[in-house]
C-alpha cells in the first residue's frame, strides 16, 4: 500500500469512527431519536457515509453491513413504524457492533481479511432480516412495541434474584443515564450518575462480576478529570453488553476494558467502595495518600489480581512510550 492509500485508510477509519459513535449515541435512546427527524437523518447518513466510503476502498464486508444498516435506518426514516422497541433497539446494536468488529480488525496489525469479513457478514445477515421483519411488524401493528424495561407489579425474577428482563432494565436505566450524560459536567451530575449505578449494582443481585463492573464505572465516573464525552460511550457499550451477557447467562465472561479500569484507576479512593456504601458521598474527591504503600494498599484493596495485573502492564507500556 502506498503512502497516499495509507493516508487514505486511516481517514476513512477515522471518519469511520466518528460515524459509529453517532450510531450508538442514537440507539442507546432509540425512542427519543425516533421523535427528532434530524436525528434520523444523521443516522441515516452515517451509515451511508461509511457505505461510500467502504465502497470507494474496495471493503465489501464493510460495505454490505453498512448499506445494510442504512436499509433498516431508512424504514424508519421513511416508513410509517411510529414506535420501536427493546427488540429493535438491540438488533440494530447488533448491527452497529458487527461495523465496529469490522472496523476495528482494519485497523489491526493484519488488516481485515476477506474471509474473516465475509464470515462477520454471514452472521449478521439473519439479524438484518429479523430487524426489517420486526420493524414491518411494528408498522403493521403485528406487534406491539414496548417499552425498555417496562415491568408488571410482578415482574418475574430469575433464580440469581435479577429481574426476567435483566437486559431491558438496564437498558433503560442507561437511558437515563445519557441524558445526564448529556447535561454540563458538575458534581450535581456525577452524583446523579453514581446514584444510577446503585440502582444499575443492585439490580444485579448477587452477580459479583456484574456489580465489580458497575463499581468500576462509578469509580470512573466520581475523577472529575474524567470527562463525560470520554466516560459516555464507553460506560454505556460496556454496561450494555454486560447486560446482555447476564441475560444470557454468561456472566464469568463480564470483564471491565483496559481502557476503563484506567479511568478507574486514576481516581482510585471513589471506586473502593461499593456503591451502597458509597452513594451519598459519591460526587466527593478523594486525594490519593502520599506514602507510596498506601497508595499500594489502596489499589489491592479496590481491584482484583487479573485488573491489577491488566493496570500495570498499561503503566509500563506507557512509561516505555514517554521515555
């Protein structure tokens, strides 16, 4: 590859990237972007922009899953589905995180191959025909939409002592949290935001790795030098597909990202401390101890061995970088 294709690739991905987020941003709160028709068009047009571009580079896997997606965006830009759903919601995520997948073994070390592309495509096809099928339902008044979380006075409980709809409580508690998200950063808005993730702790029961996930989002969430555009799409992607793994009983394989046990990391004291315990003083900074075995007890005391382990191997790849 030549170095004004290289130059090219990485634009597209970037420009790629940015489109994704739009994606996301906008699904997380399906319904309320169902009712501003601007919001629509910009999806829309995301997943038209990455179609073209995907196109203009030969990236065929890209392209498909792309136009795809741009076919589902414009039923409802379109078409007459006037409400949508928790099933919606999810199969067009499902979409957006195969365009991630895609995206992200491009910009690996290998590239995307064919084969791994076509293969990606292969599987996500039949989400795409549920979707168009389900929305055509919906239109047709076939199926009812229903909201995200939405429960009877006696919603039924899984064995763990986590509600049968563990998937859309979450989903719509992460709803709200995107809203304050959205709101001017201050200490009135992160404690909104770790008041959430008490709600978020306790509804999952006795799942440790599930409420050792959220208890790292809070710690996050409480460093005000982290900032909400940063914290935004990673918490909600990473608290999201938690919930599905709960959902479908795969909860040994919830784990926080690299990238999210850092922010955790960086404000160490707020995230000792479970969100029960800790809720009331959440929006409180607590300054790091000066005696470097603290520090050290600190840290043992917030995180596990395997998180511990990922943290440090992150500081000495960073160490080895600035020196």
């Amino acid at each position: 590859m030549s170095d004004q294709q290289d130059r090219i690739m990485r634009l597209f991905i970037e420009e790629a990237k940015e489109h994704l987020d739009t994606l996301e941003n906008g699904l997380v709160d399906l319904k309320s972007t169902m009712k501003d028709p601007e919001s629509l068009q910009e999806m829309f047009r995301a997943a038209h922009s990455v179609k073209g571009g995907a196109a203009m580079l030969s990236l065929d896997s890209i392209k498909t899953t792309a136009h795809r997606l741009e076919d589902c965006f414009k039923v409802l830009k379109d078409g007459p589905v006037k409400q949508v759903d928790q099933t919606a919601e999810s199969l067009f995520l499902k979409g957006v995180d195969t365009l991630k997948d895609l995206l992200a073994r491009l910009e690996g070390p290998f590239g995307l191959r064919n084969e791994e592309g076509e293969k990606l495509v292969q599987q996500v096809m039949p989400v795409f025909a549920q979707l168009e099928t389900h929305l055509k339902n919906l239109a047709s008044g076939k199926v009812l939409a229903v909201a995200a979380g939405s429960r009877g006075p006696a919603a039924a409980q899984t064995a763990g002592g986590v509600p049968a709809n563990f998937a859309g409580e979450v989903m719509a508690l992460l709803k709200e949290m995107l809203q304050v998200f959205k709101q001017k950063e201050s200490a009135a808005s992160r404690q909104e935001l770790t008041a959430l993730c008490l709600r978020l702790y306790k509804l999952g029961g006795k799942i440790e790795t599930w409420q050792n996930l959220v208890k790292i989002a809070r710690g996050a969430i409480v460093n005000p030098k982290n900032s909400y555009k940063v914290l935004a799409p990673m918490i909600i992607k990473e608290l999201k597909d938690a919930g599905d793994l709960v959902q479908t009983g795969k909860v040994k394989t919830i784990a926080p990202s690299k990238n999210l046990l850092l922010l955790a990391a960086a404000a160490a004291a707020p995230a000792a401390a479970a969100p029960a315990a800790a809720a009331p003083a959440a929006s409180k900074q607590v300054a790091l101890p000066a005696e470097p075995k603290a520090v050290v007890k600190l840290l043992l005391k917030t995180f596990n061995k395997k998180q511990l382990s990922e943290i440090a191997k992150l500081l000495i790849h960073a160490i080895k970088s600035s020196s």
